[in-house]
C-alpha cells in the first residue's frame, strides 16, 4: 500500500509541477522573423500570437501574396519554436515520461 500512496505523491508532484510550467510558458516571450527580418512576430511560451511587426518598406500593394507568405512563414516559425521549447521544459518535468498523462493540463 505505500507504493500506491507514494505514486499518487509523486502524481501531485508533477500535477504542480506541470501547472507552474503552464504558468512560466504564459509569460514567456518567443519570436521569430521571416524575409530578413521584414516580419517579425512574437508569441508566448504556448504559441499564442501576442504581436507582429511589419517593415513599412515591404508593404507593396502589387505585392500582398509576398506580404501574406511572410507572416505565415514567421507565424509558423515562431509557434514551432514555442513547441519545442514548450518538449523541451516538459522532459524536464516528467523526467522523459510520456507528454500526454491523463489528469494533468495539456498546453499544446
């Protein structure tokens, strides 16, 4: 009975630990550029798009796919590297356990 009531400790444990690094992600700050810089675009620790930033020089009114193509690309830069940071933490926590466990917050 004591392996059972240390697996469900050590459950809590991680249920915390899980729910401050869901914390930590929400004010984490990621971003990534596409066109040499001409877009930029942060998000947080979760992949939300919290700004974009736009150089007026590529804004070309005959040329609106070029400027559609590079805030997609930055986008998914961006949220690509929030994933992998988001792995990378999450092995931490879990020690190498698998990502999806039932009962504990799913981030992505």
């Amino acid at each position: 009975m004591t392996d059972f009531s240390q697996l469900m400790k050590l459950g809590q444990q991680l249920q915390g630990r899980m729910t401050e690094l869901k914390e930590n992600l929400e004010s984490k700050s990621i971003s990534a550029s596409s066109g040499g810089g001409m877009v930029t675009v942060e998000v947080d620790g979760k992949g939300q798009i919290q700004k974009v930033q736009i150089d007026p020089t590529c804004v070309d009114s005959r040329d609106v796919e070029m400027l559609e193509d590079l805030v997609l690309a930055a986008i998914s830069e961006a949220q690509n590297k929030a994933q992998s940071s988001y792995e990378q933490e999450m092995r931490k926590v879990t020690g190498g356990f698998p990502m999806n466990i039932p009962g504990l917050p799913k981030l992505f």
